[in-house]
C-alpha cells in the first residue's frame, strides 16, 4: 500500500467526521481499529481518562513513515459509559 492509498483509507467518511472535534462513539473507534487492522496497518491507541473538566478520549496514530506520522482524536462524550 503506497502513501496515498494509506491516505485515502484514513480520510474516509468515519475518519472525517471524528476529526472535526464533535464528540465520537466507541463504534467510530472500533470501525477504524478494524479497518486499519484488515489493511495490515500498523497504529498506536491509547486512551486517557476523562476529568471533572475534560471528557475521556482515545488517540489513534498512524505513522506513515519514522517521521510523518496522522493522529486521530475520537472524544467521547460528556457522561457516556464505556463498558
């Protein structure tokens, strides 16, 4: 898979909509954790807590090469429940 394919297969529809910081459901994380794992593409995901002030979210990175790399921000939402 060359760089604009990787490209075209992050920017689509479930990737556009969780980058315009509104808030994303863990299914946008999971269709993305399972497009990226059946293309065979390598990523970082981590999950941070949310906070009195800030609501939890998981970042996704994709590194295209050792130094240019995508990173994603799915927000979940104020009171949703991750079970």
């Amino acid at each position: 898979m060359n760089d604009k394919e990787l490209l075209d297969l992050i920017l689509t529809d479930i990737h556009k909509s969780s980058c315009d910081l509104e808030a994303a459901n863990l299914a946008q994380v999971h269709a993305a954790i399972n497009t990226l794992t059946k293309a065979n593409i390598s990523f970082n995901l981590s999950f941070t807590q949310g906070t009195t002030t800030d609501p939890p979210y998981f970042t996704l990175t994709v590194n295209l090469t050792p130094t240019v790399g995508i990173t994603i921000t799915f927000q979940l939402g104020e009171g949703g429940f991750i079970i």
